[in-house]
C-alpha cells in the first residue's frame, strides 16, 4: 500500500503529518487556519529556525505571517487551490517551502507547510499535495470537533473556549453547568513555554509545583506538549488583584523551581478581562509577550513578561523586519558602532542605557557600573560623533528603539557591521 492510500485510511492528523514527511522526505508543519500549530513531523532538528519557533510558541511568529501578508501570499493561499512556493527569507531563518491550503466543507480548516531547503519538490509531488490536501482539511476539522479522550471535560471545555469554538457563550454555559466548571468572572492567561523542546520534563514538574500551591482552586492549568497554560481567575470586582496573583504565582514558581530551571522558560501575561469571549484574547497576548522574547532571544531581563507593559517591545519585530525589507540605517548609529570597533569603546550600550534611564547620569553609571565622570565623557563623545539631539523626544524614542534591536537581536547588528565595511556609515 503506497503513502497516499495509507494517508487517506488514517484518520489520526500526526501520523499523517509523518506520512507525509516520509513520502516527500521533507520536514511537514501542520497550522489552522489561525496559524497555530496542529503537528509537525518528528525530525525536529531539520526544521529552520522559524518553525522551530513555531513548534516551541505553539504559532507561527507575527512577523513571519505579516511578511507573508505583504507578499499576498495569505491572500493567494485563500484563493489559489494548488501548492504556493515561499522563497526564502535568509534573515530571518525561513527557508525555501512550499504551502497548501487545507480545505473542508468549503472552508479553509488550515495549511500545510513542506520546508524544501536546498533541494525543491517535483511535479509529482505537488500533485500528490493536491490530493491528499482534502483528507488533511477534514482531520484538522475533526482535531476541533471530537473530545480528546485523554482530556477530562472541563479542559476540553476551556480549550475550546480558548479556540472560540463555541457558536454562542449561551451553549458554553450550559456544556460548562453540564461539566461543573465554574466560570471565570475576571482572569488573566498565564503561559510557560519551553525554550529548549528536549527539556519536557520540566513541564512536569512545574506542573506539580502549581498543584501543590494554596492558591491551585484560583487557577486552571491546562498543558501542551511544551507548554503550561494557566486561566487565573477570581471575583469580577478584583479588579487588578489578578493581575497580582499571576505575578505572585511567577514569583512562587522561580523560588521553588529554581534560578537556572526558572530561565528555561519563557513567560506571557495577557491582560485581565471579565467576557468569557475574551479568554482567547488574554491567551493571544500571552503567546504574543512569548514570541517577542523568542524573536530577540536570548530575552532580556528588562524585557516586561506582561502584555500591558509590553510596550515598544510590541513592535520590534515588525521594525526588524520593514528596515531590513528596505536596507534603512542609521547614519547616527553606524558612526557610534564604526567607533566602538576601532576603538574598543562601549558607545552604542551607553547610549541605549541612558535613553533608558531618561537622561539621568547617575542611574546610568551605575547600571553601567562606571564612574558618572566616565559617563560624561562617553555622552561628549557621542554628542561629537553624531547629530543626536537629547531634547528631541522623538529622536530620542526612535533611536532607543533601534537599539533595542541592535543590543539584542545578532542578526541586526550584523547587518549594521557588514554596512560599515561596505562604508555606508561613512558619508
């Protein structure tokens, strides 16, 4: 029996999935139509670095689906029954693939993604994606119509709850009654996600933490293959005082499971709402604070783990990604990097943290751990080498944001240096 009959007898989307890759030889990602992950193949070193973000946030990174928005690719995707080839995006660790929208009861149900790295697929296999891109649509309909025998109730409930895949909240309530859920009045999503996929053991023991905490009749938790999803919830006048729990239950988790496991994980608070609707916007932002602090990996630790304080790190990504599209440089800023390689100096995170601190000399030095006379100095210098004004607070929010992305993502900073060579910073 060859794959294709073997596809069509499976009624199981990961065997599948490995099915597929067997039969092409390739890495395979399944996605719903929202972009988040359903299966993958097994092999999970040959994935790039993009789906291997995707496999570990559970969706697939927002400025890798506003890149393909902007090629009309998931606009093609709705429209174009036939596979689509993505070129590479080099920069960003997205190899070559090839896409096929998985279609059911004339809906789309969700994609499948074929890496093809150095050696592209031939016409016989797009049209074998052809075929058996029907049966892959109706098995990732069922993934979100059949209960999961190895869930109890309420956590299928609530994850279709986080999934909005309830038609009214009427029909929630009663299967939620049914089930003896008690439901959320104010909560906030709560999500652990593993850095390293070889670690899951890790989620086990987390798991048991927050299950021995006196706190556990406040919290649902809910798991995935590499993360921990908690809805921490309370009283609908609470205002804020959930948002104070989640940061008490991240606080307890880093004394009890200690410092170094602590940083294995990567932490998302989303904001605290009261609509049950709202359950999966709260689990978004969550997944949303994940992606940037994988995006700029390693995370900072000044970066904010809460969606509300988010904030420019919000659009870090999407900047890397329009000044990269348009080879866009700062002039001011290539001269600081220019002068920290021949010089040896230390400018460029000088600058970064002074705009942080808002000018304020004697917090920077000592975050520099520098005397507040060597500060001045290297201000001076900077002030000499570079046409930045400190009183234009525009100027000063656009640059600190360029920092960002230059202090903390290899690849930006590599573009600037390889520019420097190039002499563009030398006008």
């Amino acid at each position: 029996m060859d794959a294709k009959q073997l596809i069509f007898q499976t009624e199981d989307i990961h065997k599948a999935t490995e099915l597929i890759s067997s039969s092409l030889k390739k890495p395979v990602i399944i996605e719903n139509k929202n972009f988040e992950l359903i299966s993958y193949s097994s092999s999970l070193d040959e994935f790039d670095q993009t789906q291997q973000k995707t496999i570990l946030s559970k969706k697939c990174p927002v400025f890798i689906i506003d890149r393909l928005k902007k090629e009309g690719i998931v606009q093609k995707l709705e429209k174009q029954p036939s596979p689509i080839r993505v070129g590479p995006i080099e920069e960003l660790g997205f190899y070559q693939r090839v896409v096929i929208a998985a279609n059911h009861l004339r809906h789309t149900m969700g994609y499948i993604w074929i890496q093809e790295a150095t050696t592209p697929l031939q016409e016989e296999d797009l049209a074998f994606l052809e075929e058996i891109t029907p049966h892959i649509g109706k098995l990732i309909y069922d993934v979100y119509n059949k209960l999961n025998a190895s869930d109890s109730r309420k956590d299928e409930l609530l994850w279709k709850l986080i999934h909005q895949e309830y038609g009214s909240e009427q029909q929630f309530r009663h299967d939620a009654t049914i089930a003896k859920l008690t439901l959320p009045e104010r909560f906030s999503v709560l999500i652990f996600s593993l850095t390293n996929p070889q670690q899951r053991y890790l989620l086990d023991y987390l798991q048991e933490i927050v299950n021995n905490f006196p706190e556990r009749k406040r919290i649902y938790l809910l798991k995935t293959e590499f993360q921990i999803v908690m809805i921490v919830h309370g009283n609908r006048e609470d205002e804020g005082l959930i948002t104070e729990e989640a940061r008490y239950v991240i606080y307890k988790i880093k004394e009890q499971i200690g410092y170094a496991e602590f940083y294995r994980f990567m932490i998302g608070l989303g904001k605290e709402y009261q609509r049950l609707i709202d359950v999966r916007k709260s689990f978004l932002e969550a997944l949303e604070v994940i992606e940037t602090a994988n995006f700029i990996e390693p995370r900072p630790e000044t970066m904010p783990r809460e969606f509300s304080k988010l904030g420019v790190y919000r659009y870090l990504a999407t900047l890397y990604e329009k000044n990269s599209s348009e080879d866009y440089f700062s002039h001011d800023l290539l001269r600081l990097i220019s002068k920290d390689i021949d010089s040896h100096t230390d400018l460029l995170k000088t600058l970064e943290v002074y705009l942080a601190n808002n000018g304020k000399g004697k917090q920077s030095a000592n975050e520099l751990f520098i005397h507040p006379n060597t500060l001045n100095y290297r201000i001076k210098q900077i002030l000499e080498i570079t046409n930045i004004d400190f009183n234009d607070f525009n100027m000063k929010s656009y640059l600190y944001t360029e920092l960002l992305l230059l202090n903390n993502v290899p690849a930006y900073y590599k573009r600037y240096k390889d520019a420097i060579k190039t002499n563009l910073g030398k006008e």
